[in-house]
C-alpha cells in the first residue's frame, strides 16, 4: 500500500494449470477503495 494507493497481483490456475495472472490498482476515495485500473495477461 502506497498512501492513498494499493497495488494487488494473482493468478489464475484451473486444472492445475495457469490461466491467467492480473494486477489490480486501487485509489481510496472517499475513504473508500475502488480500483481504478486492471491488467490481465494471458
């Protein structure tokens, strides 16, 4: 967690295998957390 800003990462598996893996970005707002950005990777 950086201030007001979070960072979350995973991956997916199914089967045993890897599906997928993402990043997530989040922004507290309001005294809230609401991701502002994604990125998935095949």
């Amino acid at each position: 967690m950086y201030g007001d800003a979070a960072i979350t990462r995973g991956t997916l598996y199914a089967g045993g295998e890897r599906v997928q893996s993402f990043l997530r970005v989040y922004a507290r707002r309001e005294g809230g957390w609401q991701a502002v950005s994604v990125q998935v990777v095949p």
